[in-house]
C-alpha cells in the first residue's frame, strides 16, 4: 500500500522537526521534505506532489492564507493548518478553513516540544483524514465581507416556533458545511442547536462569523440560554452541551465533563439530550466529520421519533461521521449538502401542520 506523502511547511525549524518525528512513526506516512516558507514550498509541492500539506498559519515573504489561496485556486489540495490559540490566531485559521483547508491542529501555549507530544494522535489523525478528503477548487471566500441585515421576528413566529428545534453535529469540513446550512435559513426559522468539533475560543470567533453572515442569529452558547426561533446556538469548545425543557419551552445546558468519543463537545451528547427531551420535536442533521460522534446519538433521535438526516458522500470533505450514521439506520434521509438547509425547514414546518 501507497504511503501517504507529506509535506511540512513551518518557519519553525523545532515544529519542523517535532512534526516530521510525529508523523514518521507512522508506517503509513512518508515525511517527503520540510519547508521553511511557503516560496519554497511551493518548488517541493511541484518536485514531490505530496497527498497533504501541513501549513504554518504566519509564515515569513508570503503568509500562510495568500500562499493557501493560491494554492487552492490553481492546485487544490488537502490543507491542515498549524495554528495558535490567540484571537489572531483563531480568526485567521477560521478564513483559512473559508479557503479550503481541511483542518487544522493548535500549537501548545507553552513548551512545544512537551505539548505536541500530547496532541501527537490527533496530528496523526487529522492528517490521515485530510488524505482522504475531497478537496475542490476554491476562489477567494466572501463571508468576511458579507453582513447581514436582521429583520426582526414579529410575534406570530415566536409563538409558532418554539416547540421545534434543529439539531446538528459536524466535524472535519463542517465549518463551511454548517455555514452553508445555516446561511440558507430563513430569519423564522425554527432554534437551532449546534455541535462542531472545535477547541475553546475557535468557537466563539466562528460564532460571531456566522453571525455576520446568517439571517438568523448565532452565538456561542452559554448555560441557561433559551433555544429560540430565528436563533443558533453554538456549543462552546471545551464544553458538552445539552438541550433541556425549561417549563414550556427549550434551553440548553452547558457543562464540562469527560471527553465522549474522544471530543468534548460531543456531538453525541447533544443528540442523545435531544432524544431524551425533544423527542419528535426536534429534526436532527449530522453533516461532514472525521470518525463516529454523534452516529449513535443520531439513531436515538430517529427511535425516540425525530426526524433525521445524513449529510451524502458526494458532498462531504470527510465521510465518516454521516456514513456510520446511515451504516446503523440512523438516518431516514440522505441528502447533498445544498439540500439539507431546505429540508430541515421543510419538515419542521411539516411538524407544524401536523400539531395543528
């Protein structure tokens, strides 16, 4: 079997190598050189042609998001970024993810060579999945530039929408792939609750993105914060996130807690809460991802009689986490992407004439 051949590009000479270690203790890598700059890195893309590129967010004589773009647009493929947890940081790996990265890994706070040792299998992980991501060719993204005017809710879509909710789990690929479904929403549309495997900070900038660019509006999610109609929550990085009745109406809870399934939040704990307390109120979506969170949770949904789908191969980056969901029965539709939006609003407005 072929080796998956990568190349790093960091200005850092130590993350070159803590990387290249990393990655060639796996037997089903190939490290096929290191670049200190993207300039350089772009005559070894042309000598090696290399299945993955790992890519410093801030690189010297030309930065990681214009080389990014470039290469997105005239050679496409799969992109992890190595970013920092700074606000800098977190907003730049976000465009670069608008770009067509694939994912991205953060660098410990303090002592590198300490903490990489720590995410190494997650490294290993997300660069064994970028390969084999479909990655297509992009233009530059929009969403920066592109701010929504919210039209009020006017009473009658409180009233009507409160006792439906959308439910949605992602991972790998999802930030583009839940900003699609998001952006296609009508501003009365039903609350949402949403999970996206993402560190703490990352979520809440990506919030405040989406935000800017949906007709409905996004937050991160804070413990105790009513689901509402024509609103998104975002469960918070480093937090599972439950949704609960609260009297007549939905709020979620916002807890730490074991990683489940590797991730906290977990797309799992979200669904299996939406089981146990919305039962047929709820329409749950689970779209691009890495691995099986929130497949299991997905099928509970379905039993306890929601209405469930699965996002296709056809338009996902990675096809893990929909297809374990539709391999155990747990969707009862399979959808491409630019459809989904549409048809979570379909049938939770079919709910609506069935209550009534």
């Amino acid at each position: 079997m072929a080796k998956i051949k990568v190349l790093i590009v960091d200005d850092s000479a130590l993350m070159r190598q803590l990387l290249r270690e990393i990655l060639e203790q796996q037997p089903d890598f190939e490290v096929v050189d290191t670049a200190g700059d993207p300039m350089i890195a772009r005559d070894k893309i042309l000598k090696y042609n290399p299945d993955v590129l790992t890519l410093d967010v801030e690189m010297p004589r030309m930065d990681g998001l214009t080389f990014l773009e470039k290469l997105m647009a005239g050679r496409p493929m799969p992109v992890v970024m190595v970013s920092s947890l700074t606000e800098r940081g977190c907003e730049t790996t976000l465009k670069a993810l608008e770009l067509g990265a694939v994912d991205f890994v953060t660098k410990p706070k303090i002592d590198v060579s300490t903490g990489l040792d720590d995410i190494a299998l997650e490294i290993v992980e997300k660069v064994r999945a970028a390969s084999r991501a479909q990655v297509r060719r992009r233009s530059r993204a929009t969403n920066d530039d592109r701010r929504v005017t919210k039209a009020p809710l006017n009473s009658e879509a409180l009233i009507k929408s409160t006792h439906k909710v959308i439910a949605i789990g992602t991972s790998t690929g999802g930030t583009e792939a839940l900003s699609e479904v998001l952006t296609s929403l009508p501003p009365d549309s039903p609350g949402i609750v949403a999970v996206i495997h993402m560190p703490e900070r990352f979520t809440k900038s990506y919030a405040e993105r989406l935000d800017r660019a949906c007709q409905i509006r996004v937050k991160e999610a804070e413990d105790g914060d009513r689901i509402l109609p024509g609103h998104a929550l975002i469960a918070p990085g480093n937090f599972h996130m439950e949704a609960i009745r609260s009297g007549a109406s939905y709020a979620v809870r916002v807890f730490p807690g074991d990683a489940v399934n590797r991730h906290r939040p977990s797309v799992d704990v979200l669904f299996n809460s939406c089981a146990r307390y919305l039962g047929g109120n709820c329409v749950g979506a689970i779209l691009t991802g890495m691995g099986n969170d929130g497949a299991a949770g997905l099928l509970a949904m379905r039993q306890a009689g929601a209405h469930t789908l699965a996002e296709s191969e056809e338009t996902c980056v990675v096809y893990g986490m929909p297809r374990e969901a539709i391999e155990m029965g747990a969707a009862e539709e399979v959808l491409p992407l630019g459809s989904i939006g549409q048809r979570l609003i379909q049938l939770t407005r079919a709910m609506e004439v069935a209550r009534v």
